[in-house]
C-alpha cells in the first residue's frame, strides 16, 4: 500500500479530521491545509472537518482558522501540511488527537507524526494536496479547493519562476484552473503590496549590498520597520527583491524582531544555502531557507558565510 492511500485509509476511519500548517503562513501553508480541508468536505460530508492555527496574517483573501476546543481533539485525526518541524505547527494542541499525520514537501531533517508523506521534488505542498486529489476517484475537486491549491502553488513557484516549477507542476494547475475560480483576481491578491510596502520595496532595493561574487545583504532594523510602519509578516513581499539584481547571487534580508533578534530570510538562485540556514536555528528548501541570528555579530557571521557559498559557486 502506497502512503498515500494509508493516508487515504486514515482518513476513512476518523469522524473527525483537524488539520494544521506552520506559523507564520505564507499561501502555500494555507493553500495545502485549507485545500486540503475543502476537499475533504466535498468528499466526506459526513465528517467534521476543522482548519486551525494562528493569525493568517494578511493572507485573509485565501481563508481563515476556525476555533476549536480541546475537547475536539479527543478521538481526531490530525493533518499537518507544509511544516518541517514539530515547533513550527502553528496551535500547539496538534499532538492532542489519536494519530498525526505529516505531508510536506520540505526535507525530512526533523520527522514527526505516525504517518509522513514528504516529496522534495514537488513545488509546493499545494501540488502534493493536488496530485493526492489525483489519485483516488472518491476525492472530490471543487472550485475552492481548486482555488486554494492554485494559490499555494503560485506562491510557492514564485509565479511559476522558481526552479522548483516542473513539468508536472503546470499539467497539476491546469487541471485546477478548469474549476470555476478567479485566477486572475487571485494572482493580483497574491502579488499586490500596500504602499508603505511599496515604499520599503524602493529602501531594499536603494540599500541592498552586494560583494564581488554576487552575496547580498540587507538589514531591516526596528528603526526602519518603525519608519516604514510595516510588521515582520508584511516583510514577507519584499524577500524576493535582491533576486531581480543581475549581480546577485544569493542573499538574506535580515529582519529585527520587538525582542532585539533578527529573523533571517535567505533566499538563492545557486548556492545551496539550507544547511546554512540549519546551522542558525532554521532550515528549509536548497535555494529557500529561514534562520534567526541573535544579534549583528551573528548576523556578519552569516553574510561571511553566504560570501563563502557564493565564492565556491563561482569556482565551480
């Protein structure tokens, strides 16, 4: 039996399903847990079907968390999609059901759940969700689903720009564009910024710095998000900018948190640059990770080594 169709048997058995994704989401994280869910509830009508985290964080136009008790849990199949790491599920109660189960499309550094179906090969956990739709003729597509799953794919392709976009990736959202949804309207929702956004887009452009080899660098201090009035959540349109650059290689826009530390966005077209990121309390995709830095003398430790990964790339 494939782990797909465990998952698929798992799911058979529970009345009720509650399904997670990580903190912080961006729409490939809401896209796979609420696509998920609205295909499970066109499936199985009968069940209870539950989608729950934390603030969605802008991302209000893909969908939104229900609120549940613990009392819910008892007895529930839990899901968790697009997470790497037990620490990182957004409502910390995902361990409260009878059995868990994890899908994701990150490396597997970090295994949980009872059940785990990971494939680094797929763009997004949104293509997994799709391919899973795919598979078994009792799931059951409709158009927002279709349009969640869209979402988290466009998101996570960057537009279907990043080297993660297959073959594969564009039969799958071709299939779900023939459900009756706006793609167009859906598309400017996922790209538009707010002006004061826009107008930190034109500092990180003004103020990124890039070395000889193509390694960039940006600081977002607590002084210029003040400035800006934006939060860290908004900071999420802005991390792709530094890719536009033709000198740059590979980059990190460091964000400071209220609490004095920075939140590390890195980001490559080259460079392989997640198991810097694992070294500095993050992880994440080869050319996509996260991390954190304590302060700007661990911040200068990770541009140093961004500049490193940079420089053996351009010997290669």
């Amino acid at each position: 039996m494939t782990v797909q169709a465990e998952i698929l048997a798992e799911i058979k058995k529970y009345d009720t399903i509650i399904i997670h994704r990580h903190q912080r989401p961006d729409p490939d994280a809401l896209g796979s847990q609420v696509g998920l869910a609205e295909l499970l509830r066109n499936s199985f009508p009968e069940k209870n079907i539950y989608q729950v985290g934390g603030p969605v964080e802008g991302l209000e136009y893909l969908a939104e968390m229900q609120d549940i008790s613990e009392d819910t849990y008892r007895g529930a199949l839990v899901i968790v999609t697009d997470t790497a790491n037990a620490p990182r599920i957004s409502d910390s109660r995902f361990d409260l059901g009878a059995r868990l189960i994890k899908i994701d499309h990150h490396p597997n550094d970090e295994p949980y759940g009872d059940l785990q179906w990971v494939n680094t090969n797929a763009s997004s956990c949104s293509e997994m969700i799709a391919d899973f739709w795919e598979l078994f003729d009792e799931l059951i597509m409709n158009e927002e689903a279709a349009r969640l799953l869209y979402g988290g794919i466009v998101g996570d392709t960057g537009r279907f720009l990043y080297p993660s976009t297959s073959a594969h990736t564009l039969e799958i959202a071709a299939k779900l564009l023939r459900y009756d949804f706006d793609a167009a309207e859906l598309n400017r929702q996922i790209q538009q910024v707010s002006q004061k956004v826009a107008h930190l887009s034109g500092y990180v452009y003004q103020n990124v710095t890039v070395d000889a080899n193509g390694a960039g660098y940006v600081i977002l201090s607590k002084e210029i998000m003040d400035k800006f009035e934006v939060s860290d959540a908004e900071t999420a349109s802005i991390v792709s900018l530094p890719g536009v650059v033709e000198e740059v290689l590979a980059w990190a826009i460091f964000v400071q948190q209220p609490e004095g530390y920075y939140r590390v966005r890195l980001r490559s077209k080259g460079p392989v640059i997640n198991e810097l990121a694992k070294q500095h309390h993050g992880g994440g995709h080869p050319l996509a990770s996260g991390a954190n830095a304590k302060d700007l003398d661990e911040v200068n430790e990770i541009y140093q080594e961004i500049q490193r990964l940079c420089q053996e790339f351009r010997t290669i």
